[in-house]
C-alpha cells in the first residue's frame, strides 16, 4: 500500500457537519480504500478552492457556488459528490437588538456581515434586488466570526446557515433568557426567488488533475465517506460519540444542536443533485460570476452505486462489525 497521503482540505473549521469525514478515518474506512488522508483545517475559508484548484491540496469541501466560481476564474476544481444537501442559508439577526426586522428594507443602513469575496457579491445583488445601492448599507468582512461578530454589534446581521450560526444565536438567546424565535432570518432562496438553498449545499471537490492522476483515490473515498454515512444513519448516537472522541472540542450543547440540526440535510447518497446544479449555475450566471455557455463542473462517476453499499456497520465494543438497521438518524 502506497504511504503518500492524500490531502483534505476543510471548508471551514471543524463542524459538526464534517463527521463522515473524520468517521471514515476513525472507523478505518479509508485504510480499507488503501487511502491515507491528511485532514486540513483552513485558515482562511476564502482560501479553499484557490489552494485546491492550483493542486497544492488534493481534495477538500465547498459549498456549490463557490465551486462553481471557482471553476469560472479557471481554477481546476471538479465536485465529486454531496456532503450537505439544502441548508437553509440567509441573513441571522438578533431580534432583541432591534435593529431588523422580516423586512427586508430595515437593512437599510445597517452592517451586514459575509464570509469572503463572492458573499460580498451576493448580498449586493440581494440589496439591488430590493432597490438599494452599496451606499446604503455596510458590507462587512468577517471571516468565520459571523456568530461573535454579531453578538458583539460588530454588525447588525450576517449570512449564516440555519444548522450552524442560527443554532449558535440559538444557544446565546437562551443564555439571555430568550426563545430560539430570537433568531431570524431572511432567506436568500426566497427573496432572490431561487426556488431551492441549494447554492449553499456542501460538496466534495477535487482537483482537476489529481481526479484523472488518482481516480481510484477518488472513488476510494467516496466509498469510505458513504459508509461512514451509513454508520450516522444507522447508529446516530455512537457516531457522535465517536466524533468527539476523534474531535474532543466538539463535546459541547451547542454543537451537539448543530450535529442534530445538521441531520436532515445529510446526503444519504452522495450524489450531485442534477436540478440544483441547474438553478445555481443559473444563479451564478445572473450574478454575473459565470458566462452564459458555463458547462457546470461536477460529476457522479465517483459516487458508489447503492447496490455497492449493502452492508451497514456499527461500533461494537471489540471494534467494527456487520449488521443492525439502527435507530433513527437523530432529527430536529
């Protein structure tokens, strides 16, 4: 078995939503694929399909407009399959800082926070949409800190995802004494009328030359992060236990709230989702971020047949076994 490691670049800092990676590596799903990975923590989100796409990473996680994006600027990135289906994506907001309300046009003046370069362009077409220009509103950089950025007033509100930063706001609301209605959001699905969250959907993504260099490697692992999601489906509560095993940071309330928030936008499949390809190359396209002749840049080649993937596994105390349909995945 060759040692090179295969490299794995994160989309984010580790979040509960990652755990069929970090569960393929624990349950020695990738050791059977005859896959070493070395999972990588990003410093800068912003950075991911740039450090992919030039080849210093091999593969990584994105959501689909970025991967999209980053294909149009001529990066070689290709999604080999789906992590994350759907999250519901929009603006968060505190209500009792008063500062916005259900309606959009109370942004007006306000600081909106956005994760790097492309978040920027959509929120400006968003506001366009509703009539304002960039001089009506601030558009704030904040990397990873949306949830802090806003609880500190650095801004009034801030994209997020409702499995991630909403259930953070959750959390503080209730440390406050205030329900999870605290948090609002407008959704960016709904007022850009895109008809599915899917832009925000988290994919898994190589690059270009590595995919044709490495194919095996590649089917290699989306088999090992298939069964690894078998194992979530089957055995909700053992794989979280697992997970913070491997991740010990990861063993608070919060993101406990985020893994079963997470639930129910996990790819059972893997599969890129053909329809949501289409509305978000559209979508990119009147962004302006791709030409009208864009051919978008993913493929199911990688992703295993489900005839492939019969068996189901769990934890048992000696080590990995065969069997058992499980619990319910654990759900909202």
């Amino acid at each position: 078995m060759s040692t090179q490691k295969t490299t794995f670049l994160l989309n984010w800092a580790p979040t509960p939503y990652h755990i069929p990676i970090y569960l393929a590596q624990k349950l020695g799903f990738f050791t059977r694929e005859n896959l070493t990975l070395a999972i990588l923590e990003p410093s800068d989100p912003s950075d991911v399909t740039e450090l992919i796409g030039s080849g210093k990473i091999d593969m990584g996680c994105k959501a689909m407009i970025h991967t999209i994006a980053a294909k149009a600027r001529g990066y070689g990135v290709t999604s080999v399959g789906t992590l994350l289906d759907e999250p519901f994506t929009g603006i968060v907001y505190l209500k009792h800082q008063g500062r916005i309300s259900e309606d959009i046009a109370s942004l007006k003046g306000k600081k909106i926070g956005y994760v790097g370069e492309f978040g920027k362009v959509i929120v400006d077409e968003l506001m366009r949409r509703f009539g304002m220009s960039e001089q009506d509103y601030t558009a704030v950089r904040v990397g990873m800190n949306v949830t802090s950025a806003l609880i500190n007033s650095q801004i009034d509100g801030g994209i997020g995802l409702e499995n991630i930063q909403q259930v953070q706001l959750e959390h503080h609301s209730a440390s406050l004494g205030l329900p999870p209605s605290n948090v609002g959001m407008l959704r960016i699905d709904e007022l850009a009328e895109l008809g599915c969250c899917c832009f925000c959907s988290v994919l898994y993504i190589a690059n270009d030359t590595f995919i044709k260099n490495h194919p095996e490697k590649v089917r290699g692992f989306m088999r090992a992060v298939r069964s690894a999601m078998d194992f979530i489906l089957a055995n909700p509560k053992e794989a979280w236990k697992l997970f913070v095993e491997m991740k010990p940071a990861m063993d608070s309330p919060v993101n406990h709230s985020m893994y079963e928030r997470s639930a129910v936008y996990f790819s059972k499949t893997g599969e890129n989702v053909h329809r949501d390809w289409a509305k978000v190359t559209n979508y990119a396209k009147h962004l302006g971020v791709v030409q009208e002749g864009f051919k978008p840049n993913y493929t199911n080649e990688f992703v295993p047949d489900l005839g492939d993937m019969k068996e189901k596994v769990l934890v048992e105390e000696d080590g990995v076994g065969v069997g058992k349909d499980g619990e319910d995945i654990v759900s909202r």
